[in-house]
C-alpha cells in the first residue's frame, strides 16, 4: 500500500489488487498489467491524462467515500501530484506481481528509472560487457 498528496494537500491510498485494476481499466481504458509488455511506463510518463484516469479507478472507493466526482478527483491532480501518483502506482503495482515476474520489474524500472521501449522490451543505458565489445 502507497500513498500520494494531491495539489491540495490531501493524502491518497494506492492499494493495487485485483478490484484496482479491472477499475483502473475502466476508468482509463488500459490494463495495469500491460507493465509486463514494457508499454504502460512510457505512456504513464507522458500523459499525464492517463495517470489520473488510472488514478482515479484505483482511488475511487476512497474517492466516492469523501464524495469526491471524478472531476474534483482529476482537479486536484496538477503538476507534482500527477507525478506522485504516477510513482505510487507504479510501486504498488510492482508489488502486486508475484515472483518472479515482481523482481524483473523492479529491476527494470531501478536500472533505466523506469524507462521501457515502445517495442516491448526494457531499454538498458548500461554499456556491453567487454566480452561482448569488438576490440578496436
């Protein structure tokens, strides 16, 4: 279980189970699984739309217990807190994963910050090893 602050100051709880994401998908259109493809990541880190319409379907029994519409919900998601967000989900949602599938995700997203490529896999910033690396 994660946590956010919104722009107001109020504090979210992330708890991604099974209810979460058939909401998140919902809400959003996308599934939280697809994390796994390498897809999810990158779209996460560029529409921020996205991330509060995915936000919002994992909140939302929280949401709707403080009488919050999905409209207040997405208006108090601006700038920092949209980020915040983005990284509880994604977080929790690591830990969702059983093993082994939660340790290759985690070491995806602590190697590259997270990045992923568009074709599926994880991209890797490291250099080749030297037994991999033609001698010039």
């Amino acid at each position: 279980m994660k946590t956010f602050v919104d722009s107001s100051g109020r504090t979210w709880t992330v708890t991604i189970n099974t209810n979460a994401i058939k909401r998140a998908k919902e809400t959003s259109g996308v599934s939280l699984v697809d994390i796994v493809n390498g897809y999810l990541y990158g779209r996460m880190l560029l529409d921020p739309v996205l991330v509060c319409d995915i936000a919002y379907g994992v909140c939302e029994p929280e949401a709707k217990a403080r009488k919050f519409t999905r409209e207040d919900f997405n208006a108090a998601l601006v700038g920092d807190a949209i980020a915040a967000a983005r990284e509880a989900i994604l977080e929790d949602l690591v830990d969702f994963f059983p093993n082994p599938v939660r340790e290759k995700l985690k070491g995806a997203l602590a190697r590259d910050g997270g990045e992923e490529t568009r074709s599926g896999g994880s991209s890797s910033s490291a250099p080749a090893s030297a037994a991999s690396t033609p001698a010039t």
